[in-house]
C-alpha cells in the first residue's frame, strides 16, 4: 500500500489529499477493477475481472467479488454455474441487495447472505440498471429490437415499449445512457445516435452529429459520456468534446451551458453523488486525476489535478461523503483512496512533531518541530518554508526548542546541550554551551530561567551571555515553567510535584503531598491572572495553585486519564489537548467534548509546549502534524460504527475440507460453531461497518469471561488448535479513546474430542463397568443366599432328623428296653436288669441330646440354665450362668438355633478347651439380645486356616445367620475363647 500526500493549487485555496493505494500485495484479486460501490454497512465491494478465468486459459480460478473493509480484501466466488468471466457493473436497490451486470446477464446477489441468483431476461446483451424516480429501468437487446424494461421489487418486469434500429449493429451495455425528462425519454449508446421517445415508445427527434458539427469533430455519432444534475438542468459531456452542455426539455434539443469554466478536457468522467446529496465530478485526462466542482453558476471549478496514472485507464468512482475522500478502482486493477483535508481543520506539515510556536508578525509565525529544524507559517497563503541558517550542520537545526524569547532582532531558544540566539533576518546563530534544556520562561528584559533534568534551575542573562545555577534540583525532571510577574514567582511542574521559586527572595517551596496534588507528575504549568497557576498532570487532571493561600483546587479530570499537554483558556471554554483528544470545555456547563483525527486533526497525541491562540483561530501541534482551526466551526462527526463478524474459517466434517463462511445471517444472536476433534482450528475475522478508511481504533476478546487480551487493530483472530471444551468467545471494538463500539460479538464454540476422550464415552463405559459389577454383585449374593440357605435347611434338616430319631429311640427302643428290664425284674436276674437300665438310660440322655425336649416345656431361658446345671453335674468344669429372660423374642425355629448354639458351645469347650472353669452369660439391650459363652481353656489361634475352615465353627456361624445375628469369636493360645453373638431383637 503506497501513502502519498499531496498539495494542490485550487481556485481560491490550496489543499491538502492523502492519497492510499491498494494492489495486489494487499489482497486485490482482481485483474481489472469494472466498478465499485458501497453497501448499507459501509464496505466497500469491487468488480472486474481476472484474466486466468478467461475461456482461452486453463485453470481452476474463478471470478469473485471481493469487499474491503478498511484492512482485508475478502473474496466472494461467483459459482461457476452462471458461467460469468466479467462483473461490469453494480447496483445497488433500496433494500441493500445488488443487481450485477456480468457478461453473462444480470445477477441477484445478497451481500449479507453472500447468496446469488440468475434474473432471466431473454436478451442478447443488457444495460446496466437505472435509477429514475424511485423506479427501476433496464434496456435489453434482443438482435436488433431494443425494449425498455422497468424492474419490480420481485424482479419481474413489465416492458414499456420497443424500437428497432438498422443504422448499425448495436451493443447495449455500460456506455448505454438513459434519461427521462418531462413527457419523454432521452436513450443514447455509442452505437448509434440519441433518441428521444414519447412516454408511450413513439420515436420524436434524433439527433446526429453530422447536424451538430461543433458538437463533435471526432466521431460521427453523438456519444454521451456523463450526465450531471445541476439544480432543474440535466447537463452532459459528450465523447471527444470538452465542453458542457444541457439539454433542453422545451425545444428537445442539446445546447452549450453559458456558465463561465465550461471546458473540461477529460478521457474519464464521473459525477459522483453520495448519499448526503453532495455531488463531484471526477475525471481523468492523459494520466492526469481531477476533482472539480460543478454549478450552473460557477461552470467547473476544478481544484485537484495531479498526474496520477501511465497509460490508458478506465475510472471507477464511489464515496459516501465527497466532501471528505473518494475512491476509485482503475482497470489496471489498483485501487486509490483520496483523502480530503476537512476544510474546518487545515493540517500543517502533518509529517512533523511539534513543538514551540511563536508569532513574529502581522499572519507570520515561527515553528518549532522536534527534528526538523524551524519553520515559517502564513496563515493567509497557508504555506510554509523551513529556515535554513547559516552553518547548519545539519537539515534538523536548531530542533525540540520549547520556547521561544524575543530579544530584538533576535530569537532565543533552547537547542542541543544548552541555548541559541537566531537572527531571523541573515540566519546566523549563536550557540552556548552549558546543559541540555527542557523549558524556558522569560522572567525580564535580560533574564531568561531555564529547567533541567535532574540537574539544576538555571538562569540565563541575555546580555552578558551567562548561565548561572541557582537551585540545585538534581531530584527533579522539571517539564514546564511559568512565571507570575507581579509576585515574582516561577512555578515548575515537575515528575514529583510542584516547585515554587521566588526569584525576589531566592526561597523556594516544595509541594508534593496526596492532599495537595492526587499526581504528583505535572506534565505543565501555565499562568492564569483569575485562576493563578494552572497544573497538568499525567493522569489527566488540572489543577489550580493559589500563591497566596497556598491551596490546590480541582479545576478538570479527563475521562480518559490522558496526560495534560496543553490548555487554552477562551472565556468559558477551555481548550485541553491532552495525549489522547483534543477536549473541548465548558467551564460553566461543565461539559466536555473530545475530538480526534476523525474530525480532522492530524493525530491523537497533542505535544507539549504547542499551542497558540490567534483570536479567531488556534494553531495546536501534535506528534504528527500541526492544526490550524477556527474552534467555533468544528463539530464532532458521530460515529455509528458496529461491529460485524464477517467470516469464519474451520473444517466441514460434511465436507471434509476447511470452508471459509462468509453468511452474516448465520452469524446473528450468538452463533454457534462446532470444530471437530479431527481438526480444531479456527479463524474469524470481524470489522466495523462505516470504517473503510480505518480510523484509529482497536479490538480487545476474551473466552469465557477471562481477561481482555488487547490485540490492537487486528481484525481478525486465529486458534491453531483449540483445546476441547465450549467456550463463549467475545469481541469488542473501541475506539482512540477507549470506548466501546457498537455491541459486544458473542460466539459459542464447542471444541469436540474424540469418541473415546469425551465424558459420555466415559459415562457410558463406567456404566457398562457398573453394570457388570452389579451384575457380578448380584449373581454372588445370590450365591451367598443360596449357600445360606443350603446352610439353614441343612441346619433345619439335621434338627428334623435329630427329633426323628429322638422320637425314634424314645418311642421304640426305650419301650423295648423298659420291657427287657421289666422282664429280668420278673426272672431276678439283678446284673441283667442294671445293665438294662443302664443302656435305657443312656439311649434316654442320647434322644435328650438330639431334641431337648424340655425346650417347649422350659422355654429357652430356663432351658440354657438347666443345660449349664447339668454339665456342672455331669462334668470337673466349673460352669457358672446368668440368663436374662428371653423366651418372648424368638420362635421355635430361632428358640431351637439359640438353644443349639450354646449347647455347641459348651460342647467344644469340654471337648477341645481343656478349660477348667467356663460362663455363660445372656443379656437383654436395647435393640439385641447379646449371648457370650467363655472358658477359660488352651485356646487356639485365629489365623489358623484349619480352623477357619472348621466345621463346628461354621456351624455355630451359621445357626446366629439364621436368626439374623452376628457372631465374633476371640480366642489366643493359651488365652481361653469367647464366643459373643449379637441377635436383634424381634
């Protein structure tokens, strides 16, 4: 992009055009640029075409249209299937949507859905879409009949009437003109001679050059170029002839403007009209570009012409306010930006910074730049010339002077390591050396003070040519001086606060305190005889120092924070121009307005020590450029810039392919974005609508409410490789002074992973996992259950068989031993009968063992004491009882399993404990009924897996499962063994 900034000698003034130029390098892809026009958004769109789709070349291109907004060029295909090579024109309709002249007929095409649509007419050729009274007008071609179509907003047609033509073989097209006056209809093409039609098609008038000779020595027939709208006349150029002319409605006939400056050579011409109703022509002449101004009036007042273009070229012209840039695409495929200095603020060597500014005479002033020497301006011819003084070493002599003295003849400033006289008349100086300087004040006819930079404060005597230090303040970076004569007073704002010197007295004071000054680093100082003096400080506030009651008082505070520069006090209003704006503020209404480049001003950033009031104008100087305006004419330019999400690139996983989408309807209400695991990279790009010329502005984004990340003027955002999640992804736009523009872009963003990565994979594999541990689960309690079981009815079976052959032995046995003992009685034989009843007995105590019969009778309470009573008899052990009552608690079955457990208890105690003394104890809780049986016996141990696998233990383990208890057995060598079973109660 090549910049170029050109002055130009006008009518009545000089200005001043910056002039941009797009190509290739910065993203134009077209070859040849056929038109260009702005949509409602305020993008600029180019058409044309590119060689490499021409029939004749082999390739796999295609012709786009491409819109540029401000910084990226983006290119939108045409599909192939409208067979299109060329984009000749464009229109656009009161709704936003573009008509597209093509050679291959028209196109409907939808910017914001990027969406296009073949309109069929059956022609051979067509006119580009006219404009007239609101309606809509086209002129088709079909061999050599001609009809003139007027197009409905559904893009049907109704054809108002035809006419055919047999002096030539015709073309309509681009060049094709067509006029509607009062009761008639005016068509003109390059192919044969104008016509003029009643409003039903009837044929009124021709008119042919070879009858208007003086109209057009080169061709034989009359060729429109342009049509101008000047006030109630329809003026015109024709081909090849450099006057104007008009056409006129009474006579029907086309007659010389008698306007003065009729004439205007010219190969290309335009009349640009933009939206606000402003109008300028455009022309191009043997590579020369004009911009001229048009009246009935005035003629043509013609204040830009500037060689510009090699070669035969053809223009294309658009502009949404001609009074402030144009742009124009050429058929060499560059595209230019011409931007017009605002006639309210004239920019002054806007290559330059600024520094000190000084009138000298009558419309004459000094200018001081930082490191480009110093300058003479003329306020009247605004022209400037650079001083050039004798023995200069170099072009940037004397630079960053901060103030200027005048001594007679003689200018003082400081320059390099110390201060300079300048005789403005022979351009000799005179340098003397001592230590670099930051400021200079003027304190009487011969004394000068100078600050420094950790040094010292310094005074200077113009007629002995001596410094002299009189304060040492080698803690300070003093920035600014200023001086109140009448109390002989210099005020220095430095990086730490504020330093009063009086120069009667030789006392100084030092102020620096939170409740004196909130910044301590005062950028400037000025004097003011109603508000004593005034303080700028980097933070953005202005501050006013009473000598006299040594108190500080909040005059302003920026809203931006932005540095003090400068202050122009003018009444009521002050001028503020700080490091970001140029604030206008009214001290009575307490109100503030801040004006950028945007309206006008060569830059942001003011320059200290740069201002100057003229009375009726200021001059201001910044870091680039100096401004000279009249405050009261300038007006803030509202800005109705929005932000737009204009493209986004990711993979299609339909596709299989990376797609740029470029739909802005699928971009509203916080659209959403899913990236594939296969491929997760991302890149949008966004812009402001109404910002082609790109003023200063930038972006800021951030995922999921995190901090801001500030990318300055990048327009657009890529992800290489976005990690998996969602994300909400939002984009601001602000502006040189920190506002938002427009509202916030929202974007939701989910990230895939793969299949076997993402948490319902998981989700479901865990359930799978869960599933089968349950079932696995369930199958082993079922296991358990069925074991348990297997374990009561065994239990329960073993019971049953116990009373069987209880019964059995009570009932047949012992009946048949009380009658062998009955019968020995009888027969006397004594040993007979005290064997007899010997065995009956035991076979009596064996059918007692297998069912305690006394258990229904006892119960179970009394039933464990008799069994305890009796082993104490039967037995050398020591046993001792103590029963709670029990019996309600359980039934039969449960009764029956107590009664056993405790009976197997005792019973391995007597066989396997050796125990000398054993207990029995059985208590009542609250909720269970706790059972302990104890001996004192050799124990055993409990890891011994022979006894785990015991079958007496599981036994006794078994009958407290049946009755729903828990049994714990601690037993050591040698330690005795205790059995304890916990059974809740019933």
């Amino acid at each position: 992009m090549l910049f170029l900034l050109c002055a130009y000698t006008m009518v009545s003034q000089e200005r001043e055009v910056l002039v941009k130029t797009f190509d290739k390098e910065d993203g134009i892809a077209l070859d040849a640029i056929s038109d260009v026009i702005f949509d409602t958004d305020g993008f600029l769109w180019l058409c044309g075409n590119i060689l490499a789709t021409r029939e004749i070349i082999a390739g796999d291109k295609t012709i786009a249209l491409q819109r540029f907004n401000g910084k990226t060029f983006h290119s939108i295909p045409i599909p192939e299937i409208y067979g299109v090579t060329d984009v000749l024109k464009f229109y656009m309709r009161a709704d936003g949507n573009f008509i597209l002249l093509t050679d291959n007929g028209l196109l409907f095409f939808n910017p914001l859905t990027t969406a296009f649509s073949k309109i069929e007419l059956n022609a051979d050729s067509i006119s580009r879409i006219f404009l007239i009274e609101g309606n809509e007008y086209v002129l088709v071609q079909k061999d050599r009949d001609l009809t003139l179509l007027q197009l409905h907003t559904n893009l049907s047609t109704t054809a108002l009437f035809s006419f055919t033509s047999s002096e030539n073989k015709y073309h309509v097209g681009t060049s094709t003109q067509l006029v509607k006056l009062k009761d008639h209809w005016l068509i003109s093409d390059y192919y044969f001679a104008i016509k003029l039609f009643t409003k039903s098609g009837t044929l009124v008038k021709e008119i042919r050059a070879d009858k208007y000779k003086e109209l057009d020595a080169v061709s034989r027939i009359l060729r429109i170029d342009e049509i101008l709208e000047l006030g109630e006349k329809k003026a015109l150029f024709f081909r090849g002839n450099t006057k104007l002319h008009y056409l006129d409605e009474t006579l029907l006939d086309i007659r010389p403007m008698a306007s003065p400056n009729t004439s205007m050579p010219a190969s290309n011409l335009a009349f640009v009209k933009d939206t606000l109703g402003n109008k300028l022509l455009v022309s191009e002449y043997n590579g020369n570009l004009q911009f001229s101004k048009v009246s009935e009036e005035n003629g043509i007042e013609t204040w830009y012409n500037k060689k510009q273009f090699e070669g035969v070229v053809a223009l294309h012209s658009a502009s949404q306010n001609v009074k402030k840039d144009m742009w124009i695409g050429t058929s060499s495929g560059q595209l230019h930006h011409y931007q017009f200095q605002q006639q309210a603020i004239k920019q002054i060597l806007p290559e330059h910074q600024f520094r000190a500014i000084h009138h000298l005479k009558e419309d004459t002033y000094l200018l001081a730049t930082d490191q480009h020497g110093w300058h003479l301006f003329d306020t009247t011819t605004m022209s400037t010339k650079k001083l050039v003084f004798v023995g200069a070493k170099n072009n940037g002599f004397p630079n960053s002077s901060r103030n200027f003295v005048k001594d007679g003849d003689l200018l003082w400033a400081n320059a390099r390591s110390g201060i300079i006289s300048a005789n403005l008349s022979d351009k000799t100086t005179t340098y003397y050396r001592h230590h670099p300087l930051t400021s200079l004040e003027q304190i009487n006819d011969s004394i000068i003070l100078a600050g420094t930079k950790n040094y010292q404060l310094l005074s200077f005597n113009m007629r002995a040519k001596q410094f002299e230090e009189i304060l040492k303040t080698d803690t300070l970076h003093m920035h600014d001086l200023a001086y109140d004569k009448h109390r002989q007073l210099l005020a220095v704002a430095t990086s730490q606060g504020l330093l009063i010197y009086n120069t009667h007295t030789k006392k100084h004071t030092f102020y620096n305190g939170r409740n004196q000054l909130a910044d301590s680093y005062l950028l400037m100082v000025d004097y003011h005889p109603d508000y004593g003096f005034l303080l700028g400080s980097r933070s953005g506030s202005i501050v006013a120092f009473h000598e006299e009651t040594k108190t500080f008082k909040n005059l302003y505070q920026d809203a931006l924070g932005a540095g003090i520069a400068t202050i122009i006090p003018r009444g009521n209003v002050w001028w503020i121009n700080t490091f970001n704006g140029y604030v206008r503020w009214d001290t009575k209404e307490n109100t503030a307005t801040r004006f950028s480049t945007k309206d006008g001003f060569s830059n942001n950033e003011a320059n200290r020590y740069s201002a100057l009031d003229l009375g009726d104008k200021l001059l201001i100087g910044s870091i680039a450029g100096l401004n000279y305006f009249d405050p009261k004419s300038i007006v803030p330019e509202a800005n109705i810039s929005e932000l737009k999400l204009l493209k986004v690139r990711s993979y299609d996983k339909k596709e299989r392919r990376i797609i740029d989408v470029l739909d802005q309807s699928l971009f509203t209400n916080s659209p959403s974005i899913t990236l594939p695991a296969e491929f997760k990279e991302l890149q949008i790009e966004y812009a402001l609508t109404h910002n082609v010329e790109n003023k200063p502005h930038s972006f800021q984004y951030r995922l999921n409410n995190e901090a801001w990340t500030n990318i300055g003027q990048e327009q657009q955002i890529r992800f290489p490789n976005m990690a998996v999640g969602n994300y909400l992804l939002e984009i601001e736009a602000l502006d040189f002074s920190g506002k938002k523009l427009g509202e916030t872009l929202r974007l939701n963003i989910d990230s895939k992973d793969f299949f076997y990565r993402t948490w319902w994979f998981y989700l479901l594999l865990s359930s799978g996992a869960i599933l089968l541990l349950l079932y696995y689960l369930k199958q082993s309690k079922s296991k358990q259950r069925m074991q348990e079981q297997f374990s009561i009815d065994l239990l329960l079976s073993q019971e049953k068989e116990r009373n069987h052959i209880a019964k059995e032995l009570h009932d047949s046995v012992g009946q048949q031993l009380t009658l062998i003992k009955k019968k020995t009685q009888q027969k006397g034989d004594q040993d007979l009968t005290a064997l007899t009843n010997n065995v009956l007995e035991e076979v009596r105590g064996i059918s007692r063992g297998l069912y305690p019969a006394n258990l229904k009778l006892l119960g179970l309470t009394e039933s464990i004491e008799q069994l305890v009573y009796d082993l104490d008899e039967q037995t050398d052990t020591f046993f001792s009882v103590t029963v709670a009552p029990i019996d309600s608690f359980f039934n039969e079955t449960e009764t029956l399993n107590i009664f056993r457990f405790v009976q197997e208890c005792l019973a391995n105690c007597l066989k396997h404990s050796n125990a000398t003394a054993a207990e029995v104890e059985v208590g009542e809780r609250l909720n269970d009924i706790v059972i302990v049986v104890s001996d004192n016996g050799r124990g055993f141990n409990m890891a011994d897996a022979a006894l785990q696998n015991s079958l007496g233990l599981k036994t006794l383990a078994e009958r407290i499962k049946i009755v729903k208890g828990t049994l714990e057995i601690n037993s050591n060598l040698g330690d005795g063994t205790t059995f304890t079973a916990i059974i809740p109660k019933k």
